[in-house]
C-alpha cells in the first residue's frame, strides 16, 4: 500500500482528487482537493483494497499570515489545514490525509471555510468535526448536528484560531 | 487526737465542679457551627485530588468536623472550589453557592480559583478567579495545594466562625443587592427570548 500504486488506484478511481502526496515519510499523506473529500473517504473505507475503517482524529492547523519579520522566509500562504488520521483495523496500517482551505470562505473575514461533512463515512466524526468547528471555524457541510461542543454555546469567535481575541467580559464575568 | 468537724462541706459542693462549662450562647453556637462544618463535593480539576487526600485517613478531615461531604448544596456549609472554573462553569457554581443555606462560607483552593493560575494569560475559558463569581472567604494557594495547605484554609474559616457575633441588625433589614453576576444557566442574566423562538439546543422540546 506504501507505493505509487496506492496513489495511482485512486487516482484511477477518483480522478482529479489528488493535489499532492508524500509516501517516504513517516507518516505517508495524500493531500485531497476539498471538492472531492467525502468522495475519497468513501473510496478508503469501502472500495480500496486496504478498508480504512477507523478516522483516529481531525485535526485543524491555522497557517496565519507570518510575522513581518519573518515573512521573508516563511515557505506558505495564509490557510487552514485540514489533518485526517485514518487507521485499517484488518490491515493495520495507517495513512494521513490533508485538506487545504481558505482561512476565510471568499476571503471575506467572518465567513468559515467549508469542507464537506465525512460524519457519512464514519460516524464517530461527528463529535471530531464538532469540535475543530468550535475551535477552529470549519465548516462541514452535510453535518446533521454542527454546534458547539467545548464552548457555550452564545460563545464568539473561534478560540484556536491564530487571530482570536479573548473576550474582555462574558455575561458580567470580566475577562481580565 | 483528731479535729473535731465544725462546719462538714455540703454533700453537693464540688461534685460539678469538673462537668459544668459556663459560656455565652454566641459561643457555643459558634463552636457548635466550626466543629461540624460540612463541605460541599466540588471537584473539578486536579485539586480535587488533594481535597479527597485531606479528606481520606492521612490527613482526615473529619478531625475537623468536615468529612461529611455533601453531595448537595442544601446540607452544604462550605464551598471548596477545587479546580479550574471555567465560564460555563461559572453560572453553575454561583447557582450552586445560591442554593447553600446560610451561613455559607467559600474556600478557593488552588491557583486557577484564586486567579486564574496558569490559565490567566492565555486561557480563554477560565473565569479569572473564582471570586469574579462567588464571594471567597479563604483563599488556598497552591498548584495544586498540599493537603495540609487545605487544613490551615478549614481552620482560618473556623477562626472566621469563631468571630462572629449574635446581634440584632440595625437599619434596613433585607436582601442586599448582589454585586456579582448571577448568569442564568444558559449563560445569560435575562432570557433573550423575547419573541418565542429558542435559542439554545437544550430548549428544544423532544417530541
């Protein structure tokens, strides 16, 4: 499964899905256009050779716009990162696959990126995409129950994202 | 050649002399009140640990009076937040402290309840101190604090019974305006609902 020929069984299946991968590393990862995720999950869990039947975790990464200083030497645009872990119980191997987003849906602050819901493919992704959307501010269409899980729920703001700031006040509580 | 008895002492003389304690009924309520102080089970991080450490047979708070931890505000006398205090969590532990009969006294115990703690500077869900919320009587620093850190806590609010006076209140007797917020459950202070429409997941009605 560690080879080109994984790749190129989904690229034959799904073409058009894959934006970029790395298979040497440690962790291999695919990286998919966003358009085409759910499709893909679908394919790993159900249709290729290795059944990807586990989601381990989501994970969101807020690739901010770097410091001034450093923006000479910073190596990537403003975006979010979308991380999937993925794990096949039967074959007992594992692949990563990544998701690029706009930090903001038409590049319009306030607006959240979306991503379509995988809660479809595995069930217990609905509570992980509740929580990077809680967190992080992505929104996953198709979710049957996309609210917040760690937050109240009249909270502002997404907190892990690298332009948050801290509320000065919450319903008469001062902030600090 | 022996003293002939002029004046016997009376049969009754002395025989109390050692079982009769005279006081004031300010201070045996007040050490009625300190020698059975029941907390209220409050954990809600790591402080809790130590708090159940005071509370088992090394450090034994029951010496005190205080092992009978409730499970309930009503037969509650003593707070003892232990643990972060988060701004969901706020509303409810000001509930709770409403809930408590009077006399009611509030240990903070640990850094995050004194001040935030590690969380003051980028913690973005942690009331900054516990006293935002509830009035603290004591306050236990410590991260978390040591068992005996938490006795010498109980002890200050016995002293702090200890003081207190029976008197009749002079000038308006009443409800005093609480300077701390009181957050519905929700999270608001007044319902924001005004034309009928729910706000809140938990305000639908399962059909």
């Amino acid at each position: 499964m560690r080879g080109p020929g994984f790749l190129e069984q989904l690229e034959t299946a799904l073409p058009g899905s894959v934006a970029g991968s790395r298979l040497d590393a440690l962790d291999p990862w695919i990286e998919i256009e966003p358009s085409r995720l759910v499709d893909v999950c679908r394919w790993l869990r159900e249709k290729s050779e290795v059944r990807f039947d586990a989601l381990e975790c989501i994970t969101a990464i807020d690739w901010f716009e770097p410091d001034s200083k450093k923006a000479a030497k910073a190596t990537w645009q403003p975006h979010t990162e979308l991380v999937y872990h993925l794990w096949s119980t039967a074959s007992r191997v594992s692949i990563v696959l990544k998701v690029k987003l706009p930090r903001w849906k038409g590049d319009v602050p306030g607006q959240l990126p979306e991503v379509g819901s995988v809660t479809g493919v595995w069930r217990g992704a609905n509570w992980h995409e509740r929580e990077v959307y809680d967190l992080s501010g992505v929104w996953f269409t198709g979710h049957p129950d996309l609210r917040r899980i760690l937050c109240p729920e009249d909270w502002e703001g997404h907190p892990l994202r690298k332009d948050y700031e801290q509320p000065l006040e919450y319903h008469g509580i001062r902030g600090r | 050649m022996t003293q002939p008895q002029v004046n016997p002492t009376p049969w009754i003389e002395g025989r109390f002399e050692e079982n009769m304690v005279l006081t004031t009924v300010e201070q045996a309520i007040n050490w009625a009140r300190q020698s059975s102080i029941w907390p209220m089970t409050f954990g809600l991080a790591c402080c809790a640990i130590e708090m159940m450490a005071a509370g088992a047979s090394r450090y034994d708070l029951d010496r005190f009076g205080a092992g009978a931890f409730r499970a309930t505000p009503r037969q509650a006398d003593l707070m003892i937040v232990a643990g972060t205090v988060t701004y969901k969590m706020a509303s409810r532990v000001r509930r709770l402290y409403n809930l408590m009969p009077d006399p009611k006294y509030v240990i903070a115990m640990g850094a995050c309840t004194t001040g935030g703690g590690p969380y003051f500077k980028w913690g973005y869900h942690v009331v900054k101190g516990v006293d935002l919320v509830v009035p603290v009587d004591v306050y236990v620093p410590g991260c978390p604090p040591r068992p005996e850190s938490l006795l010498e806590g109980l002890m200050r609010i016995q002293d702090k019974i200890q003081g207190q006076r029976i008197a009749k209140r002079t000038g308006s007797v009443g409800k005093v305006d609480d300077e701390l917020p009181v957050p519905h459950h929700s999270g608001y202070v007044v319902s924001p609902v005004a034309d009928g429409s729910l706000v809140f997941d938990h305000q639908k009605v399962q059909s």
